[in-house]
C-alpha cells in the first residue's frame, strides 16, 4: 500500500525540515515548498493526500493558497491543516471558512502534529458501515466516491463540508448543537469554535444551492437536516 503523500508548504526551512523528519518518521511521504507559488505547482502537479500550510508566506500567503487550492476541482477535496502562529480566532474562523480541515498554532509538539494529521486523514477516509450511498430528497451522497450530487449535479465540497453535510444527513429530523457538531467532524481536539461552526453551514448551505432547503437553524439550540 502507498504511502500517504503530504505536501509541506513552509517557508521557515528549520521548520520545513522538523516536519518532514517526524512525519517521515510516521511512514508518510513528505514534499516540502517554501513559497506560496511553489506549493500551489507542487499540489497541482503531485496531488497529495494532505497539505500542512503556513499562512505567513513570502508573496502569495496562506490565506491566497488555501482560496486557490478549494477554488481547483484538482485539489478542492484535499485536506488543508493550517499550521502557523498566528492564533487569533479571527484568524482560525477565517481559514476555516476559506476551507481548512484543521488549525494548529505554532509552537507544537511534533507527536500532537503528527496525531492531529493522522485523524484528518483517518476522517477523510470512508468509515466501514457508512460506505452505502445516502439519498435524502435531491441530495445524493455517495461515500465512497466522496462526491454529493444535487438532481444530479455534482456538488463540489471541502472534506469538512462533506463530513457535516454526511453526518446530518444521516440523522434527518435530529436537532444537534454546535458543539455536537464540532466533536463529530472535527474530534475532541479539533482547533475550531461555535463561530466556525456557524461559518461551516453558511458555506455549506450556499454550495447546495438554497439556504433553507437542507439545513435548517434550531434558534437558541443548533443545526437539523429537514426531513
């Protein structure tokens, strides 16, 4: 079996170089870029099985990178964790809504780095006994192609967005609260807040095509998929 690919793009070459030894360590196969541009070829070229982002990047930041890497059908769906220090929440809820998987904030711990990486790609991957097709009304959402289609037309959505629209889906009716939603597409340790929950639907809601015909807003309690 392959090895995960994971593309580094970090332009601190000590950083850059302790990624790629620990992840290497781990079994994974590491490719590094130290600019923007060089990492969006890179991507583009080799598509990975996850990208670790800087934001604070010389020419194109991170923040570019992230818009353009969900903006190609060629690397929409790749899990992006950003990794930085800028650790302000305004700037978590800004990458997450651009399409991050994850947020890690520098300093880290490179065992913490290399289980948060692991459990994106553990939730990226198709989960035994949730590979059946799901249709609910229009939507069909076909696990293991990871792809949702509306009336048949395909519906491009980051591996965030696809894992809430799946997880609501599958329980149509149930009224579930932010942080319910957090630790179930994100995990205990995901780096996300209920405002980033929030900003999850609205971008959600926006690629389906009608805000209101899927996913409905339980005031003072949280998020249900319509029956």
């Amino acid at each position: 079996m392959a090895r995960p690919s994971i593309l580094v793009i970090e332009d601190e070459p000590d950083i850059l170089e302790l990624v790629r030894y620990n992840l290497a360590k781990e079994g994974y196969g590491v490719v590094g870029a130290e600019t923007g541009e060089d990492g969006l070829a890179e991507a583009r070229a080799q598509v990975p099985d996850l990208i670790l982002l800087d934001l604070m990047l010389p020419g194109v930041d991170g923040f570019e990178v992230c818009g353009a890497l969900r903006a190609d059908p060629r690397t929409s769906a790749v899990p992006v964790v950003i990794l930085t220090a800028r650790g302000e929440e305004s700037d978590i809820v800004r990458g997450l809504e651009l399409g991050a998987d994850d947020y890690i904030v520098k300093p880290f711990s490179p065992r913490v780095l290399a289980a948060r990486v692991g459990a994106v790609l553990r939730r990226r991957a198709v989960v035994p006994g949730e590979q059946a097709s799901l249709r609910a009304g229009d939507v069909l959402i076909d696990p293991a192609r990871h792809e949702v289609l509306i009336q048949g037309r395909p519906v491009g959505l980051t591996a965030l967005e696809f894992r809430l629209l799946q997880y609501l889906a599958r329980h149509p009716g149930w009224v579930f609260t932010r942080r319910q939603i957090m630790q179930a597409v994100g995990g205990e340790d995901y780096a996300a807040t209920e405002r980033a929950v929030d900003v999850q639907i609205h971008g959600l809601r926006h690629k389906l095509g009608d805000p209101e015909a899927y996913i409905e807003t339980v005031r003072g309690v949280g998020y249900r998929f319509k029956e």
